[in-house]
C-alpha cells in the first residue's frame, strides 16, 4: 500500500514545509492513520499531540488544520517520532509510535528513505496504541497580568508569584537563580 494523500496535497504541505524531506513523510502518513482511525478529520473536533519537533509536524498541521495557536495542536517535547490524534466529540484517541523501519537515519539517501515512507504499509511503519484518557482539554483565555520585573503582559497561568509580586517565567527564572 502507499500513500492515500492526493499528489497536489502533497505538492501544497511540501510548498508549506519549504522543502520535501523523510520527516515531512511521516507527518503525512500520521495524518493518514489518523484518517484512519478516527474518520474523515474534516468531520472531527480534532486534537494532535506531537511528541517531537521534526518536520512531520508541519505535515500534521497543515493536513490537519491543528494549529498550537487554536489550542488544538499541542507540542510535547519528548524527542519522540510519536504523534496521537483525539477527537474531543466521540473522545476515542490513538496513539502512534514510529517504527525502526529503515532508512531515516543522517546521511542515508533522503529520496529512497521519502519513497519508503510513502509506501510502507501504516501497520508497519507505525505502532498504534489506543488511548483511554480524555482529549487535553480546549485552550483557555486568561487574563494578562504584567510582570512586575520587566512589565511585559504575561498570560496569569504562565505567571509566577514570589514576595508577593508577580513574575513572568523568565523573570522569576533570574530571581530563583539568584536566591
């Protein structure tokens, strides 16, 4: 099996990516999972989590119109080739862990490890574990609270207080690392 992704869909996410790489197959192909798995994503109240910060999240987030600022794509820094898709309405989620299927390593041909990619069968090239915990829950507006250090507006669940003040992360970071 290859790839289900129409060839002018795959010319749009590699114009948004800036270049066509082994990475940004992988996100194609999560997307293709997740289609799935889960139904037409169109239809969804989407959330994707990745795991990493490697190009195939771009391919996540131009094919599946998660954005981190919609609150509906979340950035777990893990250093994980892993991605998990939720849709809140049903609240079924999945998980997938790439695989050691071969050529994604530096220096290995780019274009052969592309063309692997984009055809190895979803159940070989990902590991997919169900999830029973609920979708992470929508972005929240908050209130802006200014920073009593340098007085940038800061959003109130990214603030810290000490002394009695309020500190943006930064900020306190240096008060903390001074104490």
């Amino acid at each position: 099996m290859s790839s289900t992704t129409p060839r002018e869909t795959l010319d749009a996410a590699i114009a948004f990516h800036g270049h066509s790489c082994p990475g940004l197959a992988i996100g194609i192909r999560a997307v293709e999972l997740a289609e799935r798995e889960l139904g037409e994503l169109g239809e969804l109240d989407l959330v994707a989590v990745a795991e990493t910060d490697m190009c195939g999240v771009d391919a996540i987030q131009f094919l599946t119109d998660c954005t981190l600022g919609k609150g509906n794509f979340i950035h777990r820094d893990y250093g994980k080739k892993a991605f998990s898709f939720f849709d809140r309405t049903s609240g079924r989620g999945f998980r997938a862990l790439l695989r050691d299927t071969g050529p994604s390593r530096p220096g290995e041909d780019r274009e052969a490890a592309i063309r692997h990619f984009m055809t190895l069968p979803l159940d070989d090239m990902f590991a997919v574990t169900p999830l029973a915990c609920p979708p992470p829950r929508p972005a929240a507006v908050l209130e802006s609270l200014r920073c009593a250090q340098c007085g940038e507006m800061t959003m109130e669940s990214r603030t810290r207080r000490y002394g009695g003040k309020t500190y943006c992360i930064p900020c306190f970071r240096e008060i903390d690392q001074k104490l």
